[in-house]
C-alpha cells in the first residue's frame, strides 16, 4: 500500500516505514504531523484518486531537521569583472510514515 502526498509544492510516493526529507514544517523531533493533502492512494487491489481520498490522510512522526548539501551560486559578467559567488543550504524536515489512513 502507498500514497502520494503533496507537501512544500512537491509530491511525495510514500509507504509506511518510510523515511522522506520534506520542506521544513516547523516540528518538533518526536512529535506527530498529519499532511491532509493525499493525491492517491494504492492498495493491492484497487487505486483511488479524486473525491475517492478526500478524507485520508497520513501520519507521520518528526525525526529531525537538518540542511541539505551546499549549492554554490556563482554568477559571472564578462568584460565587466563581475564576479558574485554566494551560497545556499535549503532547511528541511525528515519524517518517518506511520501510517496511511484511507
């Protein structure tokens, strides 16, 4: 059985056991979040989508936050000397799925 939810403008194929990086929610590590915003949902014998999963949701819990790997920024002009190099860490949320609720 799997779902596919919506969370931080991406989708996320996700199944219970799972451990995702998702944007950063703002939780605390141990605590329980819900993302209410399920596209599909699979189980052995059947899909459903649409007004089929408009209350399920899944269950997660918290298991920390963190940075991801720096992105360097380099911009460059030429025939000017303009040389701009800066760089980015995007913040994220690791949960770990417990269940999917359908």
């Amino acid at each position: 059985m799997y779902a596919i939810i919506a969370t931080g403008g991406k989708q996320y194929k996700v199944a219970e056991g799972d451990v995702i990086r998702v944007e950063k929610l703002g939780a605390e590590a141990g605590s329980e979040v819900t993302f209410d915003d399920v596209i599909l949902v699979s189980t052995d014998s059947d899909v459903k989508c649409g007004d089929a999963v408009a209350n399920a949701t899944v269950t997660a819990s918290v298991i920390g936050d963190g940075k991801a790997k720096k992105v360097v920024v380099y911009k460059y002009k030429r025939k000017t000397g303009y040389h701009k190099k800066n760089g980015h860490r995007q913040a994220y949320t690791q949960v770990e799925i417990k269940s999917i609720n359908a």
